[in-house]
C-alpha cells in the first residue's frame, strides 16, 4: 500500500511537470499569432529634428515606431518621437531653453525600403502621443493594414497579454513580441490598466486571442511622490483604453483632412463626451 502511494505521488510530479512546457508553447503559438496578424500595423519612422539652443541650430535624428490607426495613413507615435527630452546646460549649471522642430518626417512600412513624407496633424500631451499623416497619400496607392481602435475588449485582473514589436533596420526590421500581464487598475488621475510589461508609448496590446485592448501609455499623478527609489519621472507605466483612444484618432482624422500641418504649439483639446464605440466582451 505504501510502496502503490509513492508511486502515486512519482507520477502526479511528472504528469504536473509535463504539463507546464505545453501550457507554455500554447501561449507562445497564440502569441505568435497575434504578432502575425498585427505586425505589419506597426511601422518605422526616421525623424529629423532641428534643435535651436542659445540662437545656435543643430540636427538630432531619431528612430521609433508608430502604429498605424486609419487607411487614410494616420499613423499614432510617442510624442517624445518628435519632442524628446534634451538635457542642455549653460556653463552655470542652468537649464537653457530648448525649441524642437520636425525638419523630416518619414514612415518605412515592413521591410520596404521606400520612405513616405509625412506631417504632424495632433499633438496629444495627456497621453504622450502624437498623430502623423502621409503626406499626399491615396487609399489607392497603398491598402494598409490597420489598427482600429474602434473595437475592444476589456480584460481582467490576471490576464496575459501580448504586445508586438518591430525591431529596427540593423536587425531586419524583425517582428516579435512581448508578453505581459494586467496587474491592476487606476481611477485617477484618469482610468487606465497596470501592467507589469512596459512599452513603448502608443503600442498596441491584445489579449492571447487578438483582441484589442488598448494601448501602452505612462501616466503621472501630478502628486509630488517623494525622492529615490519613490519617484518615477517617466510616471506609471498603464494601459489606456481603446475607446478613450479612439476618440483622439477621430479628432486626428478630422485635422489630417484638412491637409494643413499642425503648428509648432498646436495641441488638441480632449472631447468632453464620446460617441459610444463597440466594444466586445471576451468569452
């Protein structure tokens, strides 16, 4: 009877270790192929800034990622992509005024080498993105595969979640992933999802089964939190919604049909109400 109860045990191990590396490969497989579905959304932008210090002008070229939110070529990015942080100091030690602006905007698609001019048509500073239009382009000349944050779902507490990536041209423009976790939820200073996995501002990110959720974001509290290892100054990695976002890209559409690129200060103003998107519950 003891020597049957060991053997029991032995077996229950291996059984429990067997299972583990195939619940693994299934996530990985479902992974995959939200990557395969999405990947060709997320595109390269080459940025050329001119920085104006002190009456003296300099170049700064940068490298990001942009996803692309509409057929008609609207493409949301990090707002740092064209107004990153410059850190610039006199000889006293003090902060000196910085002014930025985009001298070049160009959008590589996949591993397409040919560059697309776009212009700035939103710039949105309550959530760190900033709205891009290819310039002079027809639904004609290129179907794009798109992003629509017209259809969500809202996940739990718990829930994996996958994020694609694309890498930049010294790695073959390569798509992949990252898998994270909801792991919470905030109500001020406005709504949006913890999770464990940060990204880049304005990423995509889906359930294992594809649906939309929203998109990567940071968020400060305004709230002075203290010094050291209490402070964040990029702020809280979160999720925003993507109806919330939505409602943003509708405004974006709205200025890129006007065909006028946005002025240097130009910031858009949150809409008060939204009309009601569709929004799926995840079975």
């Amino acid at each position: 009877m003891r020597n049957s109860l060991f053997v029991l045990i032995a077996l229950t191990l291996v059984a429990g270790l067997a299972v583990a590396p195939a619940a693994a490969d299934e996530i990985g497989k479902q992974a995959d192929a939200v990557v395969q579905a999405n990947g060709a959304t997320i595109v390269t932008l080459r940025i050329v800034l001119d920085l104006e210090i002190m009456g003296q002008s300099r170049e700064q070229r940068i490298e990001g990622r942009g996803v692309v939110v509409a057929g008609s070529g609207l493409i949301m990015a990090p707002l740092t992509a064209i107004s990153p942080t410059v850190n610039a100091r006199g000889r006293d030690g003090r902060q000196l005024p910085v002014k930025i602006t985009p001298a070049d905007l160009k959008v590589v698609f996949e591993k397409d080498e040919k560059e697309h001019d776009a212009f700035v048509v939103v710039k949105d500073s309550k959530r760190g993105l900033v709205f891009l239009q290819l310039k002079d382009f027809k639904a004609t000349d290129r179907v794009l595969k798109v992003t629509d944050f017209s259809k969500s779902v809202k996940p739990a507490i718990g829930d994996q979640v996958v994020t694609p990536l694309r890498l930049a041209k010294g790695f073959d423009y390569a798509t992949c992933f990252s898998i994270g976790r909801i792991i919470g939820k905030v109500k001020k200073p406005r709504k949006a999802l913890l999770t464990d996995r940060s990204s880049v501002v304005g990423t995509p990110i889906f359930t294992l089964d594809g649906k939309l959720i929203g998109c990567h974001g940071r968020m400060k509290s305004g709230i002075a939190e203290g010094s050291g290892a209490n402070r964040n100054a990029a702020g809280q990695a979160v999720i925003f919604d993507a109806k919330e976002i939505n409602g943003v890209i509708k405004q974006a559409l709205k200025k890129a049909a006007e065909g006028e690129p946005a002025s240097d200060d130009e910031e858009e103003e949150e809409e008060e109400e939204e009309t009601p998107e569709k929004e799926e519950t995840p079975k």
